[in-house]
C-alpha cells in the first residue's frame, strides 16, 4: 500500500478527500518524513489539484513546477516514474532543468552531457575547456570547445552555477552524444564534494549516475568481470546489444557460428541493434576470407618504415560520409569543356573597378559559382534531394564550396548565391575560406547547402576529375583548369587559340536524369562563356 493510500485513510481531514489526486496541473510530489528519501511515485498517484490543497500546518505534499523538476530518486530506475503528462519530458526543450539527488551523501548537481552540435554528430572530442573546476557560470559563456563532424564549435553555459566536476578533460575522444562531461552544482559549498565523482558505466542506468559505493555490489558491474563462454546459450539478458569494456555481446547463434570457424568475435563489428554481432557479420567476416580478405592482420616487415596518424573527427565522418554515398547513390558524370576567353576579360575588367572602390578581388571560382547557382535557377530539378519516397526540390540555391584545410575537407555554405552580386560572393568565399582553415567554422556557416563545387583547376592545375556526390544532396560541379588549345578556323591554314576549362558534373541518377544534367551543363556553359548575362 502507497503512503499516500495510508495517509488519506488514517487522516479525518483527508477521508473525504478522494479527488485530491486528479488534476494534471502538476507533475510530482515529493512526500517528506523521517526518511526524506522516500517518494511518492506516479504510478501510486495520479497528479494533485492545487485548489485543494490544504493549510501549511496540514499540508502533507510540497510541489514542485514543471519547469523546475526535482526529485528524490533512491536508484536510477525511479527516473522512470517521473513522467509528465504534458509532454514535458526530460528531453523536452521545456524542461529546463533537472536536479538530482542520490542516496548518497552528494549534494542536487546537474550533469553536463556532450550536446548535438550538428545533425549527423553522433560523437565529439573535447578540444579544451575555456572554464576550470571551481569557475563560476554564467548563460551565455563558453564553456569549451567541442570538435564535432564538422567543425570546432563553442559549447555555452545555460544557467547559472559552479563547475564542480570535469569528467573528460582536454583532448577527450570519441565521446558520444549525450555523455556525461561535466558536472554542474548551485552552490559553491558543494564543489568539494565532487572531488572523487565517478560515472557509473552501467548501461541501464540514465545519463545522471551516483557515486560508487563500496558497501553496495552493483550487479551489472559483476556481470562484466564475468569471463565470456562463447557456446553457452545465455538467458535474454545476454542478448543485449552494448559493448562494456572487455565483453563482447552478439548472439548465441553468432557465437557458435564464430567458435566453429575459428573466428575471432574482436575482429567482428556489430550490425545488430546498438551494435549487437549477429550470424550475418560473421557470415560476411568468412565470406570476405574466401575471396582473398586477409583474416588476421599481417605484421609490416621490420625494415618497413611508417607512422600512424591519427584521424580527426572531421576526417572520419568525411569518410564515413562519402563511403556511404559511392556505396549507395548511382553516380553518373558529365563533362563538358568551356570557353572562359570572354570569362577572364569580365574578371579583368571588374578587378580593376573593385581596386579602385577598394573591395575584394574576384576570382575564377567566385564567377564559376555564380553560374551554377543561376543554372540551377534556370534547371531547378538538380537543386534536388532524394528523400526516398518522393523528391524535394528546394527554392533557395544555397552553394557548398569545397576547401581544404590541414584540418580536412570543410564544405561551408554560400547562401541564396544566385541572389547575391560578384562582389559578395568574392567577400562571403574569403571569409569563409579562412574561417576552415582556422577550424572556426559555425553550423550556420556550413548547414543547409543545396549544391557543391569543387575547384582543384586553380589551386592544383588539376584538368579534369570526377567528384563524389555529397549526400543529401543530388549532384556536385568539379572544376579543373583552364588551358589554351588551338582553335580550326574556317579554311585549311587557319586557325585561333582559346582557353578552356573542363568541368564534370557528378550526378545521382536516382534525381537527376541524364538529359536533366545534360540541360544543366548546357546552361552553366552559356553563362561561362557569356559571362555579362550574369550581370543581368
């Protein structure tokens, strides 16, 4: 029986009181005795209606709003009854805040978890933190700085407090979305008391974790030291599918499939659900064996020289990225060569007036990017993305720019290009430019593009290549260098020369048709060789 069950029957005052517990205005009590730990949970309550509240001296309940949720929480698994009916959940953008408290001695505190800084992050490394242990907080300040798929970005502080605890330090790796990385209290007093503050690694318990306590056995914690037996069926517990240190999770029948071929489980990876091997990874792993794979790695020799680099974070999204687009997207490409005769007496012509008014100069790339944003004005149907079920044609010619960085290969974005002048497309590039190579991009410098062009003519002297897709995305403009060429003229011994620049158009089939990229091209084309139609 719930204590609020033996409170209302014992109590003349609340006997009649049997509609005290219906209204929805409130999401939680928190029921106050000599064991302050105790809760009333949800499950034994619906929720309390304020207008029926009673007196200070007879008052049993203390409530707590929504926005300000506290709880009394013995375990990690009494998070769960907390749930409010409103849609206010702890994942809610309404939820400001949680505070929590543990049956330990550690006072309420707030867990900082590694935040989503870009739509495909999944993980992040720690760059460095702008703020010590013991600094004081404040909403608006840069807490550190987080090296995310895409770019260095500033995580900032939402409320006011003290850092009491830094779980990963400098130079953290690999640190997945929502990850604990720091811990947060409102008092000053209470930063000592998280000196030896530990992250529970049990994977049932919620991103909020307790410090371990030595009188108390922790029965998932028992069940990793726990030696492995490949072939032994286990229960359903064992079918989960996350990895804990040294234990490996796949499926029974995985296990016996592997043990019989003599198949190392650590040189699996796991496609099952968060990562689980199942009999299909093994079935590929023996597979790719027969066809000439190498099972086990093979030592270099030892007059072989190397280095192991490490890989960034950009770095292995990027690949992870353009692996999956080669892998799923049918790629076709289209090249076609462009007179830029006339393109580079328009440049000529409008540097000296941007010397004159003191503005920057333009470049090849400036009016190439130009024409292919005025050419998808022109061919909408490859300002496309394929969204599975249906096409989505966007109407604002957003221009990814491909540079190269010692960091990688950042993609920020000129926004609404076919929109803007020469001139602010020239000034947009070079900031941008220098913002990837300081690795101080923003998402709002790189998100939201439509298109791609990738110039390795100018920088490189590169002729021709063919580029890879860039996903959502439908298609991508390469451009190689400009090169003179002799012209045929109309008799036998005549002739004229001319430069010209070849530039490919990678396609995705699945959008653009080969006719469809064909008219695009043909639209680029004119405006190159026309250029004073994009003053128009």
């Amino acid at each position: 029986m719930s204590c609020a069950t033996q409170l209302l029957r014992h109590s003349r005052k609340l006997r009649s009181a049997q509609n005290l517990l219906e209204a929805e205005s409130v999401c939680s009590a928190r029921y106050f005795s000599k064991d302050a730990s105790n809760i009333i949970r949800r499950d034994d309550m619906p929720s309390l209606r304020p207008s029926r509240l009673l007196g200070k001296k007879e008052s049993l309940f203390r409530f707590t709003p929504a926005r300000t949720f506290k709880a009394s929480v013995n375990s990690a698994s009494d998070i769960a009854h907390f749930r409010q009916p409103t849609g206010l959940g702890f994942n809610s953008p309404r939820a400001a805040s949680v505070r929590y408290f543990s049956s330990s001695d550690l006072p309420p505190h707030q867990p900082l978890g590694m935040p989503s800084l870009s739509p495909t992050m999944t993980e992040g490394n720690i760059a460095r933190w702008l703020k010590k242990e013991g600094d004081t907080l404040s909403p608006g300040e840069v807490l550190c700085e987080v090296e995310t798929d895409k770019a260095t970005v500033e995580m900032e502080c939402m409320e006011e407090g003290y850092l009491a605890k830094i779980i990963h330090g400098d130079g953290s790796k690999e640190i997945k979305v929502g990850e604990i990385i720091a811990i947060m209290v409102e008092d000053e007093a209470d930063i000592p008391k998280f000196k030896d503050y530990q992250v529970s690694s049990s994977p049932s318990a919620p991103a909020e974790t307790k410090a371990p306590a030595p009188s108390e056995p922790a029965p998932p914690k028992k069940e990793e030291s726990e030696p492995v037996k490949a072939p032994e069926p286990k229960p359903v517990k064992s079918e989960d599918a996350s990895q804990k240190g040294d234990r490996i999770f796949a499926s029974p029948l995985a296990r016996k499939l592997a043990e019989d071929n003599k198949v190392p489980l650590s040189s699996l990876k796991g496609t099952g659900p968060d990562g689980r091997i199942v009999k299909a990874d093994v079935e590929d792993y023996l597979a790719s064996a027969t066809k000439g794979a190498p099972v086990k790695d093979v030592a270099p020799s030892a007059d072989l020289n190397y280095a192991d680099l490490p890989v960034s974070q950009i770095r292995k999204i990027t690949a992870a990225r353009l692996l999956q687009s080669k892998q799923t997207i049918p790629h076709y490409y289209l090249t076609v060569d462009t007179c830029v005769d006339n393109l580079m007496k328009l440049r000529g012509e409008l540097n000296a007036l941007q010397e004159t008014s003191g503005g920057k100069r333009i470049s090849v790339n400036d009016l190439v990017i130009k024409a292919a944003a005025l050419a998808l004005r022109k061919v909408p149907q490859c300002n496309s993305s394929w969204m599975n079920d249906f096409i989505r044609q966007y109407h604002n010619v957003n221009i990814n720019v491909a540079v190269q960085t010692d960091n990688g290969l950042f993609v920020p974005v000129v926004k609404d290009a076919d929109k803007k002048g020469l001139s602010a497309i020239a000034e947009e590039v070079k900031v941008l430019a220098q913002k990837a190579k300081d690795n101080s991009l923003k998402p709002q410098d790189y998100e939201g593009g439509t298109f791609t062009v990738s110039n390795l003519g100018g920088p490189f002297g590169i002729k021709q290549f063919c580029a890879i897709v860039n996903p959502p995305q439908c298609a991508i403009l390469a451009v190689g260098s400009a090169e003179k060429r002799v012209i045929p003229g109309k008799g036998p011994d005549q002739f004229d020369f001319g430069s010209f620049m070849s530039v490919t158009l990678s396609c995705d089939h699945r959008v653009i048709d080969g006719a469809i990229g064909a008219e695009w091209l043909k639209a680029f084309k004119g405006y190159i060789e026309n250029p004073q139609s994009m003053l128009l």
